[in-house]
C-alpha cells in the first residue's frame, strides 16, 4: 500500500484522514491558535502522535497541535522525489587512479530543501557534484560494497571488505579509499590491517564527525586528504584518515591498529594511541612522522587472510566483577575473550575459579589494558603471575580493541594454543610495538600555563 | 570647481529626482514606490546560551583569547544541484575564517564539535510572551530548524532557529502592521576583522538567545520603519525579559521600490538611523533603474556585453605611492574597458557614491581586495569631501594610454584595478557581474549599513532555500497550559500602554522614553504607593531622569526613586527637592540620601521664615538701579532666585512663586 501519510501514526493519522490531507500537500490548516499555511511534511516515527508537521512558505517549520485543529484544507499538491543530478566525474590523463569503497556511511551528501532531507551523494558523479575538487586529485571510481550502519559493521563485512581490496588491488588502482562511519572504524581499520597483509598500494579509510550537509563539515577535506593520500602516499599501510587539529588545517594518517576514537565530538577525534602517526597530509603535500613504513609497490600483489571466529567477547574489568561473567561466556560457547583490565593488567581474585574454568574448557584469554597507553605487565605483581598461570596471555601493547579484533582474526585460523599465542603475539601491523616512545602518551591538561600558551600559538 | 565627472553626477542626481530627507514628503515615496518590512532582533536576557550551558552576555576585548580555531565554509548543493547565491559567492571568496575563543564565554559547542545541548527553556518562557504580546498564532510544536550562513558568523555554518509563532499585528499611528513570524534563534560571533582573505570572530556573543521579529513589507515611508521599529522594540522591553546596551537589539531593513527589488540592510543598530538609511536606499535603486534605461536607450546589446581587459606594465604610470605598493607586494595592475558605459560609472547612487563604488565594494567582498582597490575613468573628488587616503587620480594622458591599449572607444568607460594573480579570474568576474545587473536594474543583495546614512555591498541576498530541520534536536510541544501560564504574567499590550499615558495626560514626546525603558510598571507602581498624579511620575521619569543620561542605561533605579520618596515624605519634604536630588544620585547610586541633603545645602525653615523674606526682598529689587524692562517678570525670577534655596524641600516653590507675584503686584 502506498504510504501517504510518511511517518505519521495513531491520531495524527485519524486527523489526516478526516480532512482528506496528505504528505506533500499545501494546505491552510485553522487552528483554534490562528492560521497557518504550508506544505506538510513527513514525521519523524518515533515522535509523538499529537502533531502535524508543516514547512511554512519562509522555509523553516513548525508542528501544529491535532487538538486545536478545527479545519485543513488542501490547496494543492506536489510529491518530492529524491534524485541528485549526477556529472560526469572527469577523467584527467596523469592523476592517480583510485577507488573508493562505501560501507554505509555519508560521505556527502546534498539538502532537499522543499522537504529538509538530506540525500547521500555516492556515485562519482554525485561525489564530483558535491565535491568538485576530487577531480584535481584523482581518477575516481566508486562501488558501494554494502550498506551498514557503523555500529552494525562486522565479521561479515570486514571479510567482504578485505576480499573486494584484494581484487581491486589485483586489478590494479593506486589506492583504496573507504568511507565509513566513525564510531567503529578503528575496529575495521584493525581488521584490515590483518586481512590485508604485504600491501602493495594504500589503504585509507576517511569519515566525518559533521555531517556532509553542514557549511562547516569535515567531509569534503577529509575525502580530499584521503583521496590524495590513497594516490600518492608512499606508505602501503592500511590507513584512518581524520583531522589532526579541529581547524581545517591537516589530517593526520594513523596506522590501522593504533588507532582510537577518543571525543564523543571532536573532528580531531582520533588519535594514535602509544606511538606516533605515520604521517600528516594536507592537500599536495604528505609530511612523513615515522620512517619505517611499508613502501607503495607496483606489483598488484596482496596476502589476503579473509578469516575471523564470531564468538569472542571483550570484557571490561570492573571492582567486585563476579566469575559469573566470565561463566556464563564460557557457558555460551565463546572461544577467546580479551579482559580490558586494571593498572597493568589485573582482576580481582574472585574471578580466578572462572578464570581457570575458561582455560581448561580451551578459552583464549588475552590481557589489555583500560590505561590504554602502556603494556600490560603482569609480573610486576602477584596478581599478575597468578593470572598467568591460570593461562591468561598478556597482550603486550595492543589496543583492546585491536586484540579484540586480532583474537577473532586467529581463531579464525586455528585454535591451537600454542600458534595462537604465537599469532597473537607476533607484530603484524604495529599492533604490538618492541617499545613505547616518549611522545607516545601525551595527553595535555588544560590550565597548565605551557600548555595554554601552546593552545593560543597553535590552532588545536 | 567641478570637475566635468562631478558634472554629470550632480546631473544624474538630478535625473534620480533625488531630495534630501527632511525635504521629502508623503508623495515623494508614493512616486517610488517606497515598501519597508523589518526584521527586528532583541537578545533576551537569560542566564545561559541557548543551546549549550556557557553564561550570556559576557563580553572580552577582542585580543583576550585563550584559543583559536580554523574553518573553512563549503556551500551545500540545493534540490536542484544548483548553489544558492549567496553559497556561491562565499565559496568564490575562499575565507579563511578564525573563530576567537575564550574558556569563560564558550564549550565547545560554539566550535561546533559537540552537538547541541537541549534548547534553553528560560529563553523559550521568554521569546513567548513577546510572541503573545504580538497577538501572534502559536506554533503546536518547535522544529529547530538550520538556516545556513556560509560568512562564517556561525561556526557550523548555519544558525539554529526556531519559530514561536506566526501572523500577528500590531498599529503605528498611520496604519496597522503584519508580522509574518517571530522565532528564538541563536546569535551570531562578533567580527573582529575581515583583510584579504581572512575573517576573524569572536565567539562570546554567539548563542546567545536572540529573538527575531519579521514584519511585512508594510511600512511606506522611512518615518513609518522607524515607529514600527520602536513599537517592537517597545513590545520586546515591555516583558522585561531583553537585554539592552550595545549590540543587544538591532534590526535588519528590507528596502523595496517599484521595479525594484527586495535589498536588505543588516545590522542597523539604531532605530534613529533606519529614515536615511531606507531613503537613501529607495533612491539608490531608482538610480538603477535610471541607468538601466540610459543603457537601453544607448541599444547596447547585453547577450553579448563583455568587458575587455589587459595587464598594465607599472612603468606606463607616473611614479606615485600606489604603484610603489603594487611593486612591492608583486599584484598585477589590470586595466578592464566597460564597452558604451560612459557617464555610468560618474552615476549617482547615493550621497557622496557613484556607480563605480558598487563595483569596488565587491571587490572588496566578493574577490577581498581591500579598498582603495580602484580607479576609474570617470574619477573625480567631491569638492566637499577629504580624499586624504585615496589613491592619487591618473592624469588626462595615462587615461589616454589605458584607453589606447584596450582599444576603447569615446562612448567607453575603464577601470584600473590591482590585483594578486590568484584574484584577478574573480576580480574580473565580478565587474562583469556587476556590469551586467546594470542593464537588469536593481540586483538582489544585503547591504551593511554606515552611520552617514548610506549603505555598503556586503553579499548577495541570500534565497528561501536555505533552510532544514536540524537533525540534532528533537521537536518541542508547546502546550496549553504552557502558553496559558504565560497569558497569565503578561503585561499589557504596547498600544494599551500608550492609551493609558495618553490618558494620564503624558505628552506623546514622552512616550518613547517611557516604553523604551518599559517603565510603565515602575510608574504605575510608585504613583499608588506615594499618591502621585501618574502624570508627573511619568514626566519625572520622561523628562528629568532623560536629561541625566540620554539614551545610556537608566542613572537611577526606580526602586531607589521610591525610597527617595519616601524619605522625602519622611521627613516632611516638598517633593521639589526630589527634582534636586536626582542628579546627585545619578552620580553616585550608592550615596545616602540625608547627604545629598547636604550637598544641596538644604537648611530646614519654617513657612513663616520664608513667607517674611518677600516683602523685604522686593524692597531691595526696588531700590536695584538697573530694571528689566519685563519688570515684574524679572523681580519675580531675582527674587525667587534669592529664596529657592531657603525654600527647597520646605515649601512648595510654585507656591512662594504665587506669594511673590502677590506680593509684587500687590502695590499696582
């Protein structure tokens, strides 16, 4: 049936009905507050069933009360249809050849402002619409390889992904770029990392902390930094792409498995956790950080390791913490868990029994830490040796989230103790690193004079 | 002596039937067509922001900064893959926008990394009763909606906005005025500079809650804006709830004539500027339309109207400061031939502007080359005018030589203007752009408003398709009960008010003052509490108080114009000495009354001590040599000289005048 009144429910709906309205009609509707005119607009579903939304002829809208309406009227009626003129996204002779890939996310998008929707920009000619100085940086080809909401991504398309780089690779492209949602990417980004190994050419997954219809979005840079990065970056690394500072002024390439996001808000949400980033980029110009990066090949040659277990879990170490929880892990078949622990990397004794429980049912447990930056080092104290004779396997310096990741990427593979801790524990992507530099852990405080004085030099 | 330049605008001026304001009558707008709409903006006075929990109305110096933030502004592509105007010409002019920020007047919400916090409720209670107050039909429900502002005055590049209500009315003395909708919207950064390519803010004032109030194009001649303006200001004051000072209330004025166009000016922050402003700006247009016809009539033929152009070698020039600068900072000097446009750029548009300066104003703005950006070959200096920093003005030859190299013909006009090479591309589209609006008539822009009552370019205006439901907030239901609580702690209407005081016998000149300051409340008040005529509390207040400060805050606090009272009655004063003693605590508000009374030097006496100083006194006048001829005039105001300090505060003084003139005249 068609759906004529979008949105709209219970008495809302009844009201509609019994003046012969609809969605998209312009009407006067008179109220027992006065009168007023405009288009009504689809609702929102999960506001309430007491209004109907009306665009006025200025542009802005307004709800009116069902229960002070006394009579509406349909003046005349117009549908909006959805649909971005596309261009051509030109082919300039001498530019890198890059190909994005889209997850789900919005990368751009264009405003309706008939209806106030705004309408996700995709296809290269939609993304050349929006915009238009893509087409100075690269050769751009798109394919969207499906449709997921960030918080929804995972094994299944983090393998997906993984297989289409490859064949894009074999193909032959200069560089991938990925559009993706934020609140996950450095999930995906760890994944790939371990997926896609010997990389021949870049990797750069790029998001946007404000949305692509907003004047002040950083889509458009960001999609501009990671287009010329995927292009022209000698690092053949799998890559997140985000703002360094707020300003619109660089981006910052962080490695895969390093990576967080680290503001609710923030553009500049992500960092490089224990180490620094591989570089920064701004438009034309890639400043190297570190040195010992995989170099761009011309040889269209990627390992790809499509593999990952689904059942393992993270657990986040809290006081008072009952072995129940590890249990009933245990109990509902999970194959690996990573504990997010305490200080350098420690539980509370009450949970040792379900410790052992786990590890003599073939659980692998693995040990981070809730600190973030440091390594887990669990001989320091007593706790720690306990832990690790129980069987618990410290995870060196990887991220949770990464040997989360890691964890599912080996168990995919074989479930033999030893290779496992083998596989766990041996670097692939600098998810482990031999040491932590000393402007790896630099988290400001405010109100510090030196450090005031560095916000008001630079543009944070 | 006027140059032949000058001539021709003096002509034009002519031509445009252009009079100065005060000459103008009733027909003189009826003949153009003068239509005026406002839109009216007043910050409440709230405790917080609107959308986030950072204080109102705290201000800094612009250089007290704790950070600074870099934005670009991008335009967003509406429905039909097109950019809007104004998008497009922000996005051609490439800004660099700083944004300011202190840790006391903003989170980060006004830098837009965080999304808005739930909308100020003391500001909602607020902005309704102004709504009510302007009988308008209230909304069932909020939608915060984004209207986009791509100058950078809002970090996000869109301002949050929401309409309380639509359709209200409201009378002027002349006719009744229709409001089209009143809306809380968030206020935009201050601008602390704009050179080249980059603009500065500060981000203390924005969020801040501001209402906006927008009229109907209703208003038919400039006086008509102006009482409408005062009118919402004074409906705004009357709830009590707005800020004032500086910056807090300020309008934007929608210009119209016929076969004109709608031309905004912005930020007009005096009312009293809003007669020259819109009248100059009526003429401005109909000197666009003059010129329009003056081009049709030349049969140039605008589809293929171009201008030409070519880069000057600096050499060709007399050495002067200008070319010196040019050299320096490596621009190119471009000279650009306008085709048949001769005695256009000499046009008159506004008083002390020509033609030409809507062609340097845009450079300025749209390809930011800072002014002076240009010369031209009708140049020519105001004989009443100091043209100081102007660029020095090429001789009859260099102008030969430039008209040589482009070719041009007699009937032509030429521009001279510097330029960095990566502005030149725009720089030239924007004369051509300007140029060919001349053969349309009046193009659509906002215009920023100067003291001297005329009006700069400031952008392209901007259209309805640039608004859209912000995503971030949730819609509001305004209910019943709610607007209903309001009704109940509304003051009277504004036009109510102004029966009462016509009705107490307050002249209308005092009108203003009294509503400006929304001092009705206190005068109703303190006339029942003390028993005084309304009238003369108004007037002590309209007059009186006016005259200690003009248009600056109230000096001295109603309450304390109640206790002053009091104390007089207190001690048995006449209320004379309240007239005496204001003054002294306008100075200083915290000073005590019993030591004003010795400021003033007041000295208790009895009537009889006084009453028997008369007779003695008019002996004394008449034993003066020298005598006014308005002889009991003059005795009268010597003597009452001589005795108003005794008299003060013991004695009604209108009463001792009546016994002096008795007395006076008593021996006639």
């Amino acid at each position: 049936m068609l759906d004529i009144f979008k949105g709209y429910k219970g008495r809302a709906v009844e009201v509609l009905k019994s003046f012969k309205m609809r969605v998209w009609g312009n009407c006067t509707i008179n109220t027992t507050r006065g009168k007023f005119e405009g288009i009504i607009l689809p609702r929102s579903e999960n506001d309430d069933d007491k209004h109907i939304v009306l665009k006025l002829p200025t542009g802005y809208n307004v709800g009116i009360d069902i229960d002070t309406i006394t009579g509406m009227k349909e003046n005349s009626f117009k549908e909006a249809h959805y649909k971005i003129p596309e261009k051509e996204f030109p082919y300039t002779p001498g530019l890198p050849k890059v190909k994005l890939l889209g997850t789900g996310g919005t990368i751009a998008s264009r405003l309706d402002y008939r209806t106030g929707a705004v309408i996700p920009a995709f296809s290269p000619g939609e993304l050349y619409g929006a915009v238009p100085e893509l087409a100075e940086i690269c050769n751009l080809d798109t394919e969207k390889v499906f449709a997921v909401f960030s918080e929804n991504m995972g094994p299944e398309q983090y393998i997906k992904l993984a297989v289409s780089i490859g064949e894009e690779i074999k193909k032959g492209i200069d560089g991938i770029v990925i559009g993706h949602g934020t609140d996950t990417m450095h999930y995906t980004s760890a994944a790939l990392s371990f997926m896609l190994q010997d990389l021949p050419v870049p990797v750069v997954m790029v998001g946007s902390q404000r949305s692509s219809d907003r004047p002040s979005s950083d889509a458009a840079l960001n999609l501009m930094h990671a287009a010329y990065t995927a292009g022209n970056a000698d690092i053949a690394e799998v890559l997140v792409c985000m703002f360094g500072p707020t300003s619109d002024e660089y981006a910052l390439l962080h490695q895969g498995t390093r990576v967080r996001k680290m503001h609710s808000s923030y553009r500049s949400t992500f960092r490089t956790i224990g180490e620094t980033p591989i570089a920064s980029v701004k438009r034309g110009e890639i400043k190297p950080i570190k040195t010992d990066y995989n170099r761009r090949r011309d040889d269209k040659k990627v390992k790809v390791y499509p593999y990952f277990e689904e059942r393992i879990a993270m657990v986040y170490y809290y006081p008072n913490m009952h072995p129940d929880m590890i249990d009933s892990l245990v109990d509902n078949g999970y194959k690996g868990i990573v504990i997010i622990g305490t200080g350098l990397g420690h539980i509370n004794k009450p949970v040792y029994p379900a410790i052992k429980r786990a590890v003599a049912k073939g659980v692998h447990i693995y040990m981070t830490v809730q600190t973030l930056w440091g390594f887990v080092h669990m001989f320091v104290y007593d706790t720690g040796r306990d832990l690790m004779s129980m069987g618990i396997v410290p995870a060196e310096n990887m991220l949770p989230e990464t040997a989360y990741i890691k964890l599912g990427w080996v168990l995919g593979q074989t479930t033999d103790p030893e290779k496992v801790r083998d596989m766990m524990l041996t670097p692939i992507a600098r998810d482990i690193t031999e040491g932590e530099p000393y402007n790896g852990y630099l988290i400001f405080q405010g109100g510090i004079p030196e450090v005031e004085e560095f916000l008001k030099t630079f543009h944070k | 002596m006027v140059n032949k330049w000058e001539q021709n605008w003096l002509r034009t001026r002519e031509r445009v039937k252009w009079v100065e304001l005060k000459k103008a009558d009733l027909q003189t707008y009826q003949d153009i067509g003068f239509k005026c709409g406002l839109e009216v903006h007043q910050q409440l006075d709230t405790e917080k922001k609107l959308f986030c929990r950072c204080p109102a109305g705290i201000y800094s110096d612009f250089d007290n900064y704790d950070a600074e933030i870099v934005r670009h502004m991008r335009p967003t592509l509406s429905e039909l893959g097109e950019y809007d105007g104004t998008a497009l010409m922000e996005f051609k002019t490439r800004k660099k926008i700083v944004y300011r920020i202190k840790n006391e007047t903003a989170c980060t919400y006004e830098f837009d990394d965080t999304p808005p916090f739930s909308i100020n409720r003391q500001a909602l209670e607020y902005g309704m009763e102004i709504a009510l107050l302007l009988k308008l039909n209230i909304v069932g429900e909020l939608h915060v909606t984004r209207k986009q502002y791509l100058d950078g005055s809002i970090p996000t590049g869109f301002q949050r906005t929401t309409i309380l209500g639509i359709e209200g009315e409201f009378p002027i003395s002349t006719r009744t005025i229709r409001v089209i909708q009143f809306s809380v919207e968030e206020d935009s950064c201050r601008e602390v500079s704009d050179h080249r390519h980059t603009r500065v803010y500060y981000t203390d004032r924005l969020g801040m809650p501001l209402t906006q109030t927008v009229t109907y194009p209703d208003m038919l001649t400039p006086q008509e804006a102006a009482e409408a303006c005062h009118y919402i200001r004074f409906v705004a004051r009357s709830s009590g709830k707005v800020r004032t000072g500086i910056g807090a209330a300020r309008q934007d004025v929608n210009v119209s004539v016929t076969g004109g166009t709608r031309v905004e000016i912005k930020g007009v922050s005096h009312i009293s500027w809003i007669p020259s402003l819109t009248h100059n700006e009526a003429f401005r247009q109909r000197s666009f339309l003059e010129i329009k016809k003056e081009l049709q009539s030349r049969s140039l033929d605008k589809s293929t109207w171009n201008i030409s152009h070519c880069s000057l070698p600096l050499n060709k020039l007399q050495p002067r400061p200008i070319i010196d600068k040019i050299t320096k900072s490596g621009w190119m000097l471009i000279a650009v031939n306008l085709p048949g446009f001769q005695n256009i750029l000499s046009f008159f548009t506004q008083p002390q502007r020509t033609f030409a300066d809507e062609i340097a104003d845009r450079l300025k703005v749209i390809a930011c080359l800072e002014k002076p950006n240009m010369l031209h070959s009708e140049e020519f200096c105001f004989s009443d005018k100091d043209y100081t920093d102007h660029p020095q003005l090429l001789s009859g030859e260099e102008w030969q030589l430039i008209k040589g190299l482009l070719q041009a013909k007699q009937e032509d006009a030429q521009i001279l203007f510097w330029t960095p090479q990566e502005d030149l591309q725009t720089a030239l589209e924007t004369i051509q752009e300007r140029a060919m609006w001349a053969f349309d008539g009046v193009p659509n822009e906002t215009r920023k408003s100067l003291p001297d009552g005329t009006t700069i370019f400031e952008r392209v205006l901007p259209g309805a398709d640039r608004m859209y439901p912000d995503t971030d907030s949730k819609p509001i239901p305004i209910s019943q009960e709610f607007v209903e609580e309001v009704l109940d702690k509304m003051p009277l209407y504004v036009y109510e008010r102004m029966e009462q005081l016509a009705a107490w016998g307050v002249p209308r000149d005092a009108h203003t003052y009294i509503l400006r300051n929304n001092l009705m409340p206190d005068i109703e008040h303190i006339s029942a509490e003390h028993d005084i005529d309304p009238k003369k509390t108004a007037l002590l207040f309209a007059h009186n108080i006016k005259s200690l400060h003009g248009d600056g805050p109230l000096p001295v606090k109603p309450d304390k114009i109640s206790d002053l009272i009091t104390f007089v009655k207190s001690r048995k004063l006449t209320f004379d000495i309240v007239y005496e003693m204001l003054p002294y605590l306008a100075d200083d508000p915290k000073i005590q009354f019993s030591s004003v009374l010795d400021l003033i030097g007041y000295e208790k006496h009895n009537r009889e001590d006084i009453l028997k100083e008369i007779p003695l006194l008019h002996k004394m006048y008449q034993s003066f040599k020298t005598k006014s001829a308005n002889q009991p005039f003059s005795e009268c105001n010597w003597i009452m000289g001589q005795l108003r300090k005794l008299a003060l505060g013991n004695m009604p003084l209108r009463e001792v005048e009546e016994k002096v003139l008795a007395e006076i005249t008593k021996e006639k």
